[in-house]
C-alpha cells in the first residue's frame, strides 16, 4: 500500500507571525529530514557531510553520527528526539542525551503534553522489537509499528506480531487482529478510537472495537475534532478511494490521509492519477503538482493551505492561488483568525519561517 501521509492538523494558538532566519546549512553539508516546531520558532535538519551527520538544532550542531533518522520536536518546540547510528547500533538521542544501543529504532512519538516519551526498538542481542516508553521496555514482538499516544497521553498503542499472532494494544489491553493490523488512531477529544485489520483476505475497519465496514485493503480511520465524522483510504482492486462514513469516494491512482476541518464540515485529501497529484477538497479536485504535503484548514474550515512542488522547486498553495517558488516548503499553519498563513522554507543554504 502506498499513501502520502499528511499531518492531520487544525489552526493553532501560539503559531509564529514572525518572518525570521531560523539556520544555515553549512556550505560543506547537504540538509536532510527538515523538521520545523509546530509554533515556527525552531527547525532542525540533519546535515550530512562526507565524514558524517550531525543533527543541527537552528544554529547549534550536535554530536556527529554515521546517520541520523527520525528527527522529532516536543510539542512546545524545546526539545528535539532522533534516532542516530554509528556502525552497527542505533540510539535515541533526545537533547543532548544519547540513550542505550539497539539494533534499531523507529520514530519517536511525543505524548500530546510533551511529557513522555515512545519508541519501538529492536534488541542487540535477540533482534526482538519491544516499544520503549519512558525508558522503560515493553515486551518483546517480532515486529511491532511506530506507537501513538491517545490525546490525553495515559494510553498508549501499537500493532505487533509474534510468529502468526497479530496484536492490537492499546494500553493493558490486547487485541486479536488475525494477519494484519493497521493503528490505532484517536479523536481529539479522546472518545473514540479506531483501526483496521486483515484476516488474510480482508480489511475491516472498526470503530470503538465495532466492525463498521470491509474492503480489499484499508488503512487506518481519521476522526473529526469530536469524533463524529470519520474517514479512512480503502483500495478497490488497484485504485484507492476515502471512505467517509459510509459514503464511498471517487477511485484513484493513490490517496493520502484525508483532512478534517476543525468544525468537521470540510474535507480534503490528496489523490493522484497517472502521476499527477492534486487535493480533492469538499469533493473537488484542484490544480495538479508532482508532489502535495501539509494540508492544514483555518480555524473556521474556510481556507486550505499546503505545499505543493513542480519540478524541483515548492511553492506554498492557500486555496487555489500558489505563491512563490522556494527550494522547500513545510509546515504551513494558519494564524487564530484565519487571516496568515506561517510556513518553513528553505532557500539556497538558509531556513526560515515565513508569512503570508
């Protein structure tokens, strides 16, 4: 299955209006995993030179690695976690502090307050994947998925399989998914929860442990703000669709993680056809691009913005107007009111957080 996933995001308070230099990528070293804080104050990349990588937190490098992955802000923008390898074991490293050696990691995971801390690693010595969460291991799976927190941070899933057992956990509890599963993944108010799993030949999808429909192949459900609407990518044959609810979209090539607005009346996600992407929002597809990521709607659902590349160069798109070309484009927010759109660019070697 491939799907270009899109951070399900909605207008946020404390969001930068501020244009500002945020880093430079030293002239001796190509930027890599660009990640900028969710309130614009902060970015950090991965700079890669000939004799190693080093995270770079705005201006401030860290210790060199052979590679670094995963680079991961705390919800307030202080602190960045990241995976790093040198020969042949891996670390999180989140600060300044280097942890114990794996095998590997996989993607850090921030509980929604910033307070804790998760990541599936896998033993040295066994090469058994376990999800390590405040430091502390879990129990040991032949493979487990990159684990989510629920919104109020007290629980915590993830699929994992042993041998042909495939579990579901979410917190002390487990569930039996038969050959697959994919989630779990939350509303914002906490109140329901949802997932899929494959018994071989199906995906079902469920809902507050309800199977709520089946298809060949699905991909975990997303919620509205208070989980009153939800949709999800299901596959027909070779051709995918969202499904909102029980009203089944148009087929297409590939389609990404579909985006509520925070009043759960808009929709959008993106779709391609024979290469092309573009966003389908309420229904409606827009102008076409190589490449579409960050969908974000305005507090009151009225405005779309995301970056959208041609070529080589990105540019930053707020409903159907495209703004000027840049080498990079992340994270586009809106302002409280709906009026600015703030985002991240990179252009030539500098980073910055700008305004529109």
């Amino acid at each position: 299955m491939t799907l270009l996933f899109a951070l399900w995001a909605f207008a946020q308070d404390g969001v930068s209006l501020e244009d500002k230099r945020l880093a430079t990528v030293p002239e001796d070293a190509a930027a890599e995993l660009v990640t900028f804080s969710s309130d614009g104050r902060n970015v950090a990349f991965a700079a890669r030179s000939k004799l190693h990588s080093c995270l770079i937190v705005g201006d401030r490098a860290g210790e060199g690695f052979d590679k670094i992955l995963f680079p991961t802000f705390s919800p307030d923008g202080k602190t960045v976690a990241y995976g790093a390898l040198s020969g042949f074991r891996y670390r999180m490293v989140v600060g300044d502090k280097k942890g114990g050696e794996y095998g590997g990691v996989q993607r850090p995971v921030f509980s929604p307050d910033g307070s804790r801390l998760a990541f599936a690693a896998r033993a040295v010595k066994n090469e058994k994947w376990f999800v390590v969460l405040d430091g502390k291991s879990g129990p040991e799976f032949d493979a487990v998925d990159v684990p989510v927190f629920s919104p109020d941070g007290k629980t915590l899933g993830y699929g994992a399989a042993s041998g042909s057992k495939v579990l579901l956990l979410l917190g002390e509890k487990r569930i039996d998914c038969e050959d697959a599963v994919d989630g779990p993944s939350w509303s914002a108010d906490g109140k329901s929860v949802g997932w899929v799993a494959s018994d071989g030949k199906r995906w079902s999808v469920f809902v507050n442990e309800r199977k709520v429909d089946e298809h060949e192949e699905a991909a975990r459900p997303v919620f509205s703000r208070k989980g009153e609407r939800f949709a999800y990518p299901a596959r027909e044959k070779k051709q995918w669709r969202i499904v909102v609810g029980e009203e089944r979209g148009p087929l297409f090539d590939f389609v990404g993680t579909p985006v509520f607005s925070s009043d759960a009346s808009s929709l959008a996600y993106a779709a391609s056809k024979a290469g092309r992407w573009f966003v389908v929002h309420q229904g409606k597809p827009g102008a076409e691009f190589d490449a579409v990521q960050g969908l974000v709607f305005s507090a009151d659902g009225k405005s779309l913005a995301y970056a959208a590349r041609k070529g080589a160069k990105w540019r930053l798109v707020v409903g159907d107007e495209a703004g000027e070309e840049f080498d990079g484009v992340w994270s586009p927010a809106f302002s409280s009111d709906g009026r600015k759109v703030a985002f991240g660019t990179l252009q030539g070697r500098e980073l910055w957080w700008r305004v529109k």
